[in-house]
C-alpha cells in the first residue's frame, strides 16, 4: 500500500517537474520573440519540433506574426519615402525649372557670349540641368505601374538572367519546374539590379539558391549572393533608403527601389543577416509561389 502510493506521489511529482519545465520553456520562447520584436528583428523564428499540437501551432501564428510585422513595417517605410520622394521632387523641380530656363535664355544674349559672365551663367545652366536630371530619376519611385501578376518560371527568368551577365559564374540550384506568382518583368528587373550590384562590387560569382523554409508559408525565398566588395557595417541600415549610396555617381535608387517592387508583388527584398557559400554579400528575396 505505501509502495503504491510513494509511486503514486512519484508520478505526480514527475509531472509537475515536467509541467513547470515545459511553462518555463514556453516563458524563454515568449521572451525571445518579444526580444527580436523589440529590436525589429522580424526575421526571428523558432523552432516548432518537440512541441505538443496546440503549442506547435501556437509558435507556427507567432512565427507567422512576425514575418506579417515584418512585410508591414517595410510597407509603410517605403510608403513613407515615397511620399516624401513626391514631395521633394515637386519643390525642387519647381525651383531648378525656372533657373534652367533663365540660365539658357542668358546664354543666349550676345552680350554674355565670350564675355566674364558667361562661365558663371554655364554653371549655373550646367548645375541647374543635372539637378532636373536627378530629381528626374527618383520620380522612378512614385511612378511605378501596378504589377501584372501571373505564373512565372521562376528556372526560365533567372536563366535569363544570366544570360545577360555572361561575365559572372552563376551557381543556381533552384528547381526548374518551380513557379512563382509574380509580374515577371518587375522581378526580371530586381534580378538584374542584384546582378549590376554585384559587378560594380567587383564580383566573379553570383549564387542563387532556393531557401528552406516551413511548408506552411505561401512564400517562396531566394539566397542571392556574390563574393564582390562587403557592405560595410556602418551602411547596412541605410542600404534601402531612397537616394543613400556610396558610389561616385550612384543615384541610390536601384536597391530602394527593387524593394518597392517586390512588396507590391506581395513579396520582399532584404538583406541577408550572414553570407553563405563563400559569398561577402548575400540577399534575401521573397516571392509568392503560384
């Protein structure tokens, strides 16, 4: 009779050990998504192996949770900047348009032809022109067309792809058969911006690889890196911010503006946490399987 009840209490006691093991477990998971939460860390995931069903899908919506925060807070910085892109070119278009116009009609009088004037009024004509033209590329952002979304093989337009970058080893292990939903001229266009990215960097080698991820997301995710020039540290937060580059004559748009296309096909582009396969830069781009 004792013998049956210290077995008794055994068990019991066993249980609650593994109940309060698994509550603290739960506690440390909750903690750390709220820590990558709180540090805008929307790629955080954890792991859903050895949990109960109702635990497993509770972490499967957090996970999910985070990836939706994620695509939100991109879409409204690129929102952002766009509206502030339409604002700034609007103003400066309406100041440099007339001191162009001016600037060419003085140039044209007989009285500043070859006289001290005339190099200080082509500067001004000069200065005045390249602003319009600049101004005139970030219009870009703003003009966008919708996308025209249909099936896309995905194997096809990255063949493409590097077709056009013969120059470049390409390593693509991606499934020929794999189709994505997407406007295939937009994401050909994202494709061939990582690749000029790239060549500008001094890149040899591209690698485009298809990421594993869980069965549940309706996303498809690319690894896109190279083995050209490393981002700097101190330029990773800005690398997606309209108008930010770091090359003598860059607009900055090309990457602000490849994500803006992605997003409005529904899917992302971002910046790699770590480079894989011998690659200094790497990207990580999203795009709805059809």
């Amino acid at each position: 009779m004792w013998l049956f009840i210290i077995i008794i209490i055994g068990i019991a006691g066993l249980l609650v050990w593994c109940l309060i093991r698994r509550q603290h477990s739960l506690k440390l998971r909750a903690h750390l998504m709220q820590e990558a939460i709180r540090n805008r860390d929307f790629t955080f995931r954890l792991p859903t192996d050895g949990l109960l069903p109702g635990e497993r899908a509770m972490q499967q919506t957090l996970n999910q949770l985070g990836e939706c925060i994620r695509q939100q807070v991109n879409q409204n910085e690129v929102e952002s900047w766009e509206s502030l892109t339409r604002v700034l070119t609007h103003e400066i278009m309406n100041a440099a348009a007339p001191i162009t116009s001016i600037s060419q009609t003085m140039l044209g009088r007989h009285d500043v032809k070859n006289s001290p004037l005339e190099p200080g009024i082509q500067a001004i004509y000069d200065t005045s022109r390249h602003l319009s033209d600049f101004v005139a590329n970030y219009r870009k952002m703003t003009e966008l067309e919708r996308p025209v979304l249909a099936d896309v093989n995905l194997f096809s337009l990255v063949d493409d792809v590097c077709k056009a970058y013969p120059h470049l080893s390409w390593e693509v292990n991606i499934p020929a058969d794999i189709i994505v939903r997407a406007d295939a001229g937009m994401l050909r266009q994202v494709l061939m911006n990582l690749a000029k990215n790239a060549v500008e960097a001094e890149a040899h080698t591209m690698v485009i690889e298809q990421v594993e991820q869980s069965a549940t997301t309706q996303l498809l995710t690319l690894y896109i890196g190279n083995d050209g020039l490393p981002i700097p540290a101190e330029n990773r937060q800005s690398l997606f911010v309209p108008f930010f580059t770091t090359k003598r004559g860059g607009s900055g748009i090309g990457l602000s503006l490849s994500r803006r296309m992605m997003i409005q096909q529904g899917g992302m582009l971002d910046l790699a946490e770590t480079p894989l396969h011998g690659c200094r830069v790497g990207f990580l781009l999203s795009v709805s399987l059809g």
